[in-house]
C-alpha cells in the first residue's frame, strides 16, 4: 500500500497556523479539530516547519506557564521530514521511527502540499491490510478444504 491510497480516503484538508500565533492558539486549535499537529505556513503559504503536541509539551517542560504566550515559531519543528503519494507505507512507518516524528507532509512531484499523515493513518492502514489479507487466507483455505 502507497500514501496516496491513505490520501485518498483521508483528503487533503491540511490544518496550518502562522508563525506569529501564540502557543495557546496553536493548543486550542489542535484540541478543537481533535488532531496531534498543524503545519506553520507563512502569509504566502509556503511552509515553515511543523508544530505538534509534544512540541508544545517540551515548551512548557522547558519555560513553564509562560510558554502559552510564545510564539509557535518558536517552538516548531523547522526540519520537515517529507514523503510522496508513492512512498509505501511500511517505508513512511520507518521513516517515522527513525526520525522519531508522528506526522509526515506529503509532498507532490512539484514539492506541493497534498496532505499530511500521521502514525494514526498508517496503524491504521497496516491493520486494515492485514485483516484483508487473513480474509483471503480464510476464503482460500475454505475453498480448497
């Protein structure tokens, strides 16, 4: 299985804050659209790097209370680590834990945006795999029993 496949069921909405906006506003819309990360984006939309929960945490481990007023520039990953739809999903897995990052841009031929997958999404579609793959062993077995 390809990332464009995950893509495909997931869409390509892909969550993004500014620079400029305070940790707390990066927290709050992380909590009110229920996902792990957004990617910071300039005016002109080009990305910047990518913020996350556990880049918010090491914030506050690291500044305390007052990190919520900081800006999510400073706190963002700027090193994006990317993939392409055609990039497997037992490749993108590894990358994740060699990388030790949750959250993946995708990236088209151009170098344009065309979604953003997480862990969950690939957990997700190995599962998903692997129980059709025991199915066809099931349906295969009851056919030559």
């Amino acid at each position: 299985m390809i990332i464009g496949s995950i893509l495909k069921g997931k869409g390509s909405e892909v969550v993004s804050v500014g620079p400029e906006d305070t940790v707390l506003a990066v927290a709050r819309t992380l909590s009110e659209r229920r996902i792990g990360a957004a990617l910071v984006r300039d005016a002109a939309g080009a990305m910047l790097g990518i913020i996350s929960e556990r880049d918010i945490i090491r914030g506050m481990a690291a500044h305390g209370p007052g990190t919520t007023g900081l800006k999510a520039e400073q706190f963002m990953t700027r090193d994006l680590v990317t993939v392409t739809p055609q990039t497997l999903v037992i490749e993108a897995l590894g990358l994740m834990t060699h990388k030790r990052v949750r959250h993946l841009p995708v990236l088209g031929k151009g170098g344009e945006l065309l979604g953003l997958i997480s862990i969950g999404d690939l957990v997700k579609a190995r599962i998903e795999e692997a129980e059709q793959e025991a199915q066809e062993l099931k349906n295969y077995v009851a056919a030559s029993g």
